[in-house]
C-alpha cells in the first residue's frame, strides 16, 4: 500500500469530507473528470504522437470554453434508480449548482521510490509492491494492444472529448432556446386548412397524398399549439458530456421537446393524424427560431434554421440550428430540436408492428404498417434510452468509459463513410454497447428464430477499447436474420417479441422491447456494418503489428476505394408500381426506388456479390448511388442455372424475372434446366458481366435505360487504356488472339518447356530445369502480348512493329567440363546456345532463331542469350544459368589468391562486381521473383488486371526508368495480403484506386512496406510475417536511415521474407523520384475523388502526365517509334493510311522482325547512362514520345577542373580556375546521339 501523506494543522478539508457535508443541501449529482489519471498525465507526452485530423491540435479541451458550473437538471422529469427523485448522472436546464472543484487532500501514491530502500535483517532490500492503481493500468495497457497503442489511444481521446462541464456560450444558447420555447403563446386549435392559413407558410406535411390534411375534405381534427410539457436534453450530451467531430466543430446537442397530451387523441395514431400534429408543432417553433435569428440583436441572431429527417425518417422531420461564433461559441454546433410524444399517449398494444394503422381503401385489412409504428413509438423513447445510456454510465467502472466508447465508435464510423442514421451515431453505439455489457436474448436456438437463451454481458469493468472489439465481434458474426438479438433482458417487452420477429426479417430490439433498430435499415445498410466489423477485427489480429492508423485515421469513405464498382443511377424516369400503404412505409420516391433497386440487385447478382449497398443524397433525388462488392470466386460466372425443365412454377418465375435472357439448355451430364448466360469477346470484359445484370435487369423491371446507369469500375475506358487500338492489333496481330489472352504465351512456353526437355538427350550436357522469369508469364504485363502474324508483319508500319519477348532461364547439369573461368564460362554458354539453335531450328522449323549479344557487357558477365520466334508468333529469351558463377565472381570480389600457381588471373574488382549484381538479379531474384507472384493472379483473379493498371500509371507518368516492374508488383501486392481495414479487391479499379492511396499515404521516409508473401495465414486469411523476421528488418531500415539521411539511393524500402533489406527492386529510387510520385498520386486520387461525386470521370486523363515540370523536353518522330501505338494518346492517322495503302508504305527497319526492338527506350536508357547523376531522365516505355530530362541541381554549381567529371564544361564566368557544366553541350550532344530519332528539343 501506499504511504499516506498527514494533513498539517490548518489544511483544508478534504475532498470527500467536503463533499459529504455539502450532500446535505445539494442534490446528488455526477462527478466531471476530464479524463483517466493514465490520459491526463500522458497528455504533454502524447499528445502530438496521433490525434483526430480533422481537429485542430491547438483546439483541446483543455483551453475550450469550461469551468463552468454545471447546471442542475440537465433533463428534467427522470427519476433515479433509487427511486429519490434526485438525477444522479442526468440535469436539467433549470439552475445551477456549486461545482466540485475540489481535489482530495489523501492521495494514494504510487511508482518507485526515490529513497534507497533499507535491507532487511536477512539482508535483502526491501521494496513496495505495486498498487491496485499500477496493476490496473498494467492490465489495461495489455488489454489496448501494447503501450503505444494506448498513448496513442488516449491522445485521441485527449483531442475529441471535452468536459461534462458545458462552454458558458453554450450553455446560454441552450437555456435560450429554452426559455423561448417555454414562451412561446397556445394557439387554438382549428382545422388543419385554417390552423395552416394562421401559420402563413407552407407545411411539409409527410406521407401520401391520399392522407394529406388539406387536400382532403372529410378532415374534422384539428391542428393547435401549447407549451411543451417539458424540455430536456436527449442523447449523450447530457450524460457523456461534449466532444468534437470536426476542427472548429462540436458534436451535436439534442434538445427534446415533450409535446402536450392534450393535444393528442388516441385515434391520431391513424392515418398520419399524429405525424401531421407532430410536424405543425415543430413548424410553429421553427418559424418563431427564424424570426429570432432575422432579428438584430437579439440572443438567437446570426442562427441558421433548417428541416432535417431524424434518423432517415422523414416522417419525423427535426429543426436543426446551426450556431457558431457570431452567438458566441468558441466552436461551431449544430442543435437540432425533435418533438416527442408522452409515453403513455398510445396503448402500446395499439401500435404492434404486426397491425395496419392505416385506413384506405386501397389498403388491405390485413396489412402491416410495421415502419409507420415503430416511428411513433420512436417518439416515446427519447428517456427511455436516456435512462438506459445513464445506466450504463453508473454501470461502468472505469473513468468516462461510456463517453470514451462512443467517441470511438463515431470517429471509427465516420472513418468508413457510415451515415449517422445508418449506424455512425453515439445513440446506436449505446444501444451496442448494452449488448456488450449487460448481456441479450438470442434467437435461432434449435434452429427456430423465435426460441430465445440469454447470453450474458462482459460486465463493468470493461475498457472502451475491449467493449469495442467485443462490439465489433458481435455484430460483425451474428446472422441477425436467424438470430434475432433483443436488448431487453430485465423486463417484459413493450411489444411482445413475436409480433416484432413477425414483422421484420432482421431484428436487434432496443432495451425496452418496443421497436426493431434495424427497422428502417436496409439489408444493404447491415451488411456494410458488418462488413467493417470483420475487417477491422481481421485487421487486428496480428497483435504483434501497430494498426492504430488504420482503425481510427485512415480515410476509407472514398466510395471507389471501398466497393468493387460504385454505381451511380438515374431514376428520373423510373416506374415504381407502388400503392398506398408502400407511400407510407416509404415516403419519399427516393426510398421507394432505392428499396426496389437494391431488392432487385439482390436477387439478380445471387452469389456474384458479397454486399449490396443502396444510398441516397437528399440533394440529388434523381439519383441513386450503388456500392457493390463482389465476390471474387463467383463474379466473373458466364452462366447462371436455374431450376430444372421439370419445375414448372420455378421455371417460370425464372423466365418472368430474366426475360428474353433465360432460355432452356441440355447439360453434359443429360439435365435440362433454365439458364442464362452472358457473352463477353475478350477475357478482360469478365469483370463487366456484373455491369451487364444490373443494365439488363434496371431496364426489364424499373425501366431505366444503360445510359442512366454511371458505373466506375466497370467503365470501358479501364481495358481500353491496356489495350492497343483495335485496328493496330489487327494489322499485325494473328486474326482473333485479342479473345485469348495471355493463352498464346503460355502455350507457347508449354510447347518451347517440352521442346527443350525432349532435345535434352542430344545436348552435351543435361538440362536441370527450365524456369520462367517474365512478366509476360505471371499475367502481369501491361499489354497483353497477342502473338504476331509472321506474314503480314513485313507490310506492317513501322509504328506496330513491336514484339514483346518473354525470358525463360535455362539451368544445365554440374559437370567437370565446365572451366573454372568467368569468360571462358561465357563462351561455353555461346557453344551451348549454338547447340540448342540447331536443335531447336530442326523440330521447329517455321521458327526464327537467333542469338543476341549485350554490347555494354564486360567478357566476364553473362552476355548472351537465344532469341527463338514460334512459328505460332509468341517470342523467347532463354539464357543459360550456370552456378559456378556465383562462387568465382564471389572470389573475385573478396580478391582471394589464387589456388595454384598455374591458376588465372582473377578478373578486376570493377568487373566482377557489376558482373556478380546481374548475375544474381538475373538469375536468382527473377526467377524467384517470378515464382512468388505469380500465384497471386490465381489466388485474387483480379491481381493482374490491377497490376497492369498500376503499370500503366507509372509508365504514363514516365517513370518505366525510374520504377522496376517487380517494384510495382510488389506494392500491387500489398494492396491484396495487406488491405488493412477492407477486404481484399475483387475488381481492377478498385485495386488500382487502393494501390494509388498506398502511394499517397506511405511515410516511406519513416517506414518500410514489410510484405509477408510466404507466412502463414490467421483465420481471416491473411498472411503475416514472424515477429522477429520483422523486427530485423525495421532495424535494418532504421539503421539504413541514420546512414542514409538524404535518401540519395533508397528511399522505398520494400522487404519482404526473401529481402529483408528491401531494396532488391528499389535501389535506383531516389528522393526525388519519390517525392514526383507521390505527388501524382495525390492528384489522381483527388481527381478520381472528385470524379466519382460527380460521375464523370475521364479516366485517360488520369494516365495523362503534365510536361511542365522539366527542364528539358526531348521530342520524338512517332511514325518510327515501334511501341507507338501503345500510347495513352496514339493517333491512329499514322498507321491507318499505311495500312490501307501498301505501295504508300514507307519503312525505316525494313521486313527483318527485331525481336524487343526498341529504339526509344534505348536511347533514353543511353541518355541515363552517358550523363549518370548528371541528368535525371523520365520516359513512358509505352508508346512515349517524350523524353523529359533535369539537371541535377548538385552539378550546376561551379567545381574546379578535373578528369572523369562525366559531362561536358566550360569556364565559369569570373573565375577562370572553376568549371561549370555546359548544358548546351550536353543538349547538342544529345541531339547528336538520337540523330533521325529526335523531333526537336525543347529548352524550359
């Protein structure tokens, strides 16, 4: 135990004694800390360690508007648990009381001493064991997921909760609202005609026309006005206190005005009697709040007023006011004022969701009006759930654990784009958060949803962090379809239970029994809730990992980045066979379609989708926003089977719903059934046919037509950007390879593999085995590379004589009479090679073999290589891997001796160490490389589609120098075994989008992208490195950094199990290189962000590159750029005329077929090459045009003279002993280099 301090003579009083004596004049009331003793004493710590960035780190509460006294009775009229009358945890807008400021004179210390401990007598020291306190916070630090994990916990917290102590401004503003509704005169009541002409404005009455109080002549209610019975605060302010959800913005404040009994019979619960009372009340009030806020002044001047659905329900209109500075708050706040029914207005029996309440002749008697119930009983629960949010509050035992929780649970919400009547609000977290704690009854025991067992809470002493896995854990596992939840376990429900199960599909009952939560939800809505749940908690199961960032800052809203394909449709023109009793389910026309869009989608998509998700803007109402997520097995299916021939009433349903889409079709296995199936000419438009069943079934049933149907994903212009111009494929392409894909290729490697392990027998020496290594090979590429029409290439332009090759690595047996000589070594290779031109030219002999030499290559590194066209057009590379070369090029480097006197001369380090570094690279990284991820187009079907796209990207942008292919492969993978708090991607798109995201918020200054490629899997399927593999690898990262703190040559690190340092495929990448992408993928996000708003994205212009920020621009002729067609903006002009007209044609390579032929990829390579770090060049390998070139700032400044300075220069101006670089020269040089290449050059 802790020491305890003696109070000196004269001390005052301490805390809880002077507590105690003042409990006799006051009324009990909650105790206000600012925050747990662990929050508050981290808060200069760590409070600029992570904190909510949409509030300003200068706006804490600590220096908000508090201090204030507290007003008493912050909602009047609710009697405690002990029955006293006295609100324990709840207060009222009236009076005001002494605030307890004081601290407890008595505290417990703890931590260690800073006295030497004495040694006991057996001479041993003798130390304090820690305190409850300190074994707490322990327990709880474990709990939060590590210790930075809770710094980083409580720093939010610290930067979006503020006091239970309102600002002095608002507590004015509330207390005018107030007292000017308390003010407000009784009106009379009148009919509704009469009463709506006194009123002088237009009404927004709800519900159908056939119900509408003036346009009916039989009306004899009548519409009146009187003071509310009272006014209280609703939802968590009261109890929780304040907290922000924005810079410069508070949370919302909910003030609940309890209209008069008198002014109800019991018969308004008919026929939108109730909602017309209800909305004419709330008009009265809103035109007097206008008045006030025109008026100059006055307290309440400045405010905006406006009409908002409470909920989504927009039979419960609130008036929402808008407050900020000019009222005098330090912050901006929006209150909103509701009115609410007494609650025993109405028999509860009378509003069973299972009953009509509606009376029409166009209404059957046994009808359900089961929405139209639960938003009047909505009405009566305002204290309800108050009570029910200040018994968990009283119920907790750690400090503020409920307004912690349901600050979190907002921010992870709003995270994720969740609207807050669709789950992001405080008031649903509660209603959780009971289900954590105190425990529900569930459905579904014995297979039977009605049968209900309890399951018990977690109890009170629970962290927020713990109750909010446990929430996510709940909802995100629980089929709420055949286990319905009630949150009504310690009282007789108000609406009995099978009345609710009766009327609704999905239920959570809240805790008084008396409505379904999920009523007004959509399926659609439930699942994307559960959906977030899962990932967050698969996310969180590597406990070894920081995801803070991911779970409560990461902005997922972007509607592209979330689902598959994001559609936006039209439905001015939509046919909605609806009745009376749907218009008043469903009020607005925008409900009614988006419930019949997303019923229809669901069934039409079946399996194809995981999730359905329907939305809609109040200020667009002709459109309604669809967010599908697909189901990567299953989406891309051809055909669907219906029910068998022998199913009459089956069959027909089926053919009724598809159309002329269904016909019968006999199976192999004999079977007749209906069916439907999709065409598509080419395999990339597979990721369409869930495009094609939304148009084909919108028009069949709703009548909206393709054009009205805006699609991000599924957009054309995604496959026409990877593919070249159809009339340059066909050109040069074999007639009809554009519908087999990457097929050509491979069987073109089946058929080369079989070839070369046939011949093996007359080869000198055994092949071990043959290997891929080629993007061409692993689907990966950006162009599909069609094989080519051997005949017709001759009379081809120039501008489409590309020919892509795909490299295979060749290993041969160990065996004595390979030398021991690094260029004797190469020359066996060129012998073999030789050997395998001839065989391979006999058993194949309409194809074309040659063999091709680097010229650059020194005599020692591997130089060579067997350039083989089949004769069905698909290309090869083989080159030969020998493993004794590894070992002598190894010794050359270390500069061993050598072992005999008559042995050679080791070559120079200078060879042997360029030498050793493609050799590895070429024959152990590739092929593993390729090994690896090559899978990853099988296990996620779209992986290469999105990989191709992101390689477009980067190309376009010209960065095919700068960024190696395994290098974007890598961070495409990423996105797929790392999507953080989302799902993996099932479409290109949308890959590509989180790819680009990847690339805007990765610190690659401060952090490496660590990607577990082999681990092993935890339940979700997600992989996940070694812990200790990962620490090595964040160390050598750090180490990398205090050497390296430039970023000259690895500024991305990507290390995975086979490179932990992380820069095998990255080590070219320079800060600036770096900094150049990030930038252009923020403003293709952007773009993309602001595009898919207002669905008209160009996606061509997101693969346009701007050309203003180089120094120098190198134009190219495009008419002999071989790759020229491949271009983001090729003309067709320059190959079609040639192509119609062949006595027109004009060649510059003439009829040989180049294999890989590039000239202007070359050239820009020679430019990087000739000038080093002189010159940093960019270029699109894609059909460029443009090569882009700047100076390194580093080299202008002058130097004095000296040999090997690797550019052209001149005397500096002044100072004949100094040297500067002569850019005009290295420009003319240029231009020499490239002669009848280059266009013109342009100087900035």
């Amino acid at each position: 135990m802790a020491d305890v301090k003696k109070r000196k003579a004269g001390e005052r009083t301490s805390g809880p004694q002077k507590r105690a004596a003042k409990r006799k004049h006051l009324p009990r009331r909650p105790s206000s800390p600012e925050l747990s003793d662990v929050a508050t004493s981290g808060e200069n710590v760590v409070g600029t360690l992570v904190m909510d960035p949409m509030i300003d780190p200068d706006d804490s509460p600590a220096s908000s508007e508090g201090g204030e006294d507290v007003s008493e009775g912050w909602v009047e009229g609710v009697e405690n648990e002990d029955g006293d009358g006295d609100d324990d945890d709840v207060e009222d807008f009236g009076g005001s009381v002494e605030e307890e400021a004081e601290e407890d004179d008595v505290e417990p210390e703890a931590g260690p001493s800073t006295t030497k401990p004495k040694p006991t007598p057996n001479g041993k020291s003798k130390y304090r064991p820690p305190t409850m306190e300190e074994l707490e916070t322990l327990r709880q630090t474990e709990s939060s997921g590590g210790n930075t994990f809770a710094l980083q916990l409580d720093a939010l917290l610290t930067s979006t909760l503020l006091s239970k102590t309102p600002p002095a401004g608002l507590k004015d503003l509330l207390a005018t609202i107030h007292s000017h509704i308390m003010s407000l005169h009784s009106l009379p009541a009148l009919l509704p005609p009469k009463a709506c002409k006194r009123f002088g404005q237009a009404i927004p009455f709800p519900g159908p026309d056939v119900f509408h109080p003036l346009k009916r002549a039989d009306v004899k209610w009548t519409l009146g006005w009187e003071k509310p019975e009272e006014v209280i605060i609703g939802g968590s302010w009261g109890v929780c206190g304040g907290y922000r959800k924005g810079k410069k913005e508070m949370g919302d404040v909910n003030v609940v005005a309890v209209m008069p009994a008198a002014l109800f019979s019991p018969k308004d619960r008919m026929d939108f009697r109730y909602f017309h009372k209800r909305i004419y009340y709330l008009a009265i009030i809103k035109k007097s709040l206008e008045m006030l806020g025109e008026k100059s002044g006055a307290s309440l001047s400045g405010i905006k007023v406006r009409w908002e659905d409470a909920h989504g329900d927009s039979r419960r209109p609130i008036i929402v006011i808008s407050a900020g500075k000019e009222q005098g708050l330090r912050d901006s706040v929006e209150i909103s004022v509701s009115a609410a029914a007494p609650g025993a207005l109405f028999q509860p029996s009378s509003l069973s969701p299972s009953k009509s309440l509606l009376r029409d002749a166009g209404i059957p008697e046994s009808a359900q009006t089961p929405l139209y119930s639960t938003s009047i009983i909505q009405d009566t629960l305002h204290k309800a759930h108050l009570l029910h949010l200040h018994h968990l509050s009283q119920f907790a035992t750690v400090d503020r654990m409920v307004d912690a929780f349901l600050a979190l649970w907002r921010i992870w919400a709003s995270r994720r784009g969740l609207q807050r009547h669709r789950g992001g609000s405080g008031w649903f977290a509660s209603m959780l958060l009971g289900w954590v704690m105190d425990g529900v009854l569930i459905g579904g025991s014995g297979g039977d949803r009605t049968k209900f067992r309890r399951e018990p809470g977690l109890g009170k002493s629970l962290t927020a962090w713990a109750a909010l896995k446990a929430a996510w854990e709940r909802i995100g596992s629980m089929d709420l379809s055949k286990r319905p939840v009630s949150l009504c376990v310690s009282q007789d429900p108000m609406i009995p239970l099978p009345q609710i199960l009766e009327s609704f599909s999905v239920a959570l009952v809240d805790p008084t029994g008396s409505i379904n939560i999920f009523a007004e939800w959509d399926e659609g809505d439930i699942e994307l809730l559960q959906y977030h749940a899962r990932e967050t908690l698969a996310l969180l199961e590597h406990v070894d990992e920081d995801h803070f960032s991911d779970v409560f800052l990461r902005n997922l809203s972007i509607t592209s980045g979330v689902y598959d394909d994001f559609l936006t449709i039209d439905i001015s023109s939509i046919r909605l066979d609806t009745d009376v009793l749907e218009e008043s389910e469903r009020t607005t026309k925008l409900r009614r379609a988006s419930q019949a869009i997303s019923s229809l989608l669901r069934r039409g998509l079946t399996d194809r989708v995981k999730l359905v998700h329907c939305s809609v803007d109040q200020d667009h109402p002709d459109s309604v926003h669809v967010g599908l997520i697909y189901n990567s097995s299953s989406a891309t299916r051809v055909m669907d089977i219906g029910p068998s021939s022998d199913s009459k009433a089956e069959g027909q349903a089926f053919r009724e719903f598809w159309g002329d889409k269904a016909e019968l079709r006999r199976f192999k296995d004999g079977s007749i059934s209906e069916s439907v199936v999709w065409s598509i000419v080419r395999p990339e438009e597979a990721t369409t046919i869930p495009y094609q069943i939304v148009c084909w079934l919108l028009q069949r049933h709703l009548d909206i037509s393709t054009p009205q149907v805006t699609t991000f994903s599924a957009k054309r212009s995604w496959m026409d950007i990877l593919q070249v111009d159809a009339a340059a494929r066909d050109a040069i392409n074999v007639a009809g390879s554009e519908k087999l894909g990457f097929r050509p290729i491979l069987d073109g490697y089946e058929e080369l593999y079989k070839l070369l392990k046939s011949i093996d027998n007359e080869l000198p020496l055994s092949i071990l085995q043959v290997q891929p290594a080629s993007e061409l090979l692993r689907y990966s590429t950006t162009f599909v590379p069609h094989p080519i029409d051997i005949a017709r290439y001759p009379t081809a332009p120039d501008c489409l004589k590309y020919v892509s090759r795909a490299e295979i690595v060749v290993q041969f047996e160990s065996s004595p009479r390979w030398p021991d000589d690094l260029a004797a070594i190469q020359k066996v290779k060129f012998a073999l090679m030789e050997k395998l031109a001839g065989l391979v030219r006999h058993a194949q002999r309409d194809s074309t073999i040659n063999i091709v030499f680097d010229p650059h290559a020194s005599e020692i590194e591997d130089s060579a290589g067997l350039e083989i066209l089949l004769g069905s057009g698909v290309a090869f590379l083989l080159r030969i891997y020998h493993e004794r070369e590894r070992t002598l090029l190894d010794r050359a480097i270390e500069g061993d001796a050598p072992a005999f006197g008559t042995s050679l001369p080791l070559p120079p380090r200078r060879l042997a160490i360029p030498a050793l570094e493609l050799h590895v690279r070429r024959f152990i990284h590739l092929p593993r490389h390729h090994a690896t991820i090559a899978p990853l187009h099988h296990r996620y079907p779209s992986y290469s589609s999105a990989c191709r796209l992101l390689k477009r990207w980067f190309s376009a942008h010209m960065l095919s120098l700068k960024i190696e292919t395994e290098a974007i492969e890598l961070l495409m993978a990423k996105v797929y075994l790392q999507p953080g708090s989302l799902g993996c991607p099932a479409s290109a798109p949308q890959g590509f989008v989180r790819a680009i995201k990847v690339l805007t918020e990765w610190d690659w200054k401060i952090e490496p992208i660590i990607l577990p490629l082999s681990g092993e899997a935890g339940k979700s399927g997600r992989p996940r490195m070694d812990g200790e593999v990962q620490n090595g690898i964040v160390r050598q990262f750090e180490a990398r950094r205090t050497k390296d703190k430039t970023y000259l040559h690895s500024a991305w690190v990507i290390a995975t199990e086979q490179d932990h340092t992380g820069l095998r495929w990255t080590s070219g990448i320079s800060k600036v290189v770096a900094n150049r992408v990030r930038s252009l993928a923020r403003a293709t996000l952007e773009a993309i962000r602001t595009a898919t708003l207002s669905s008209e994205l160009d996606i061509r212009a997101l693969f346009t590159t701007p050309l203003a920020d180089y120094d120098v621009l190198v134009h190219l002729h495009s008419g002999i750029l071989p790759t020229y067609a491949q271009g983001v903006h090729a003309d067709a002009a320059n190959w079609v005329s040639e192509a119609r007209f062949k006595n027109a044609r004009r060649t510059v390579y003439g009829d040989e077929i180049r294999i890989a032929f590039d000239p202007a990829l070359a050239f820009a390579q020679d430019i990087q090459r000739l000038y080093g770090d002189t010159l940093l060049v960019f270029f699109d390998q894609h059909g460029g045009q443009v090569i882009g070139l700047l100076w390194n700032p580093d080299k202008v400044p002058s130097r004095a003279l000296k040999p090997f300075l690797g550019y052209s220069t001149k005397p500096s101006a002044g100072e004949a002993a100094l040297v500067t670089l002569d850019k005009d020269a290295v420009i003319t040089e240029i231009q020499r280099l490239g002669e009848g290449l280059i266009k013109s050059i342009v100087v900035k």
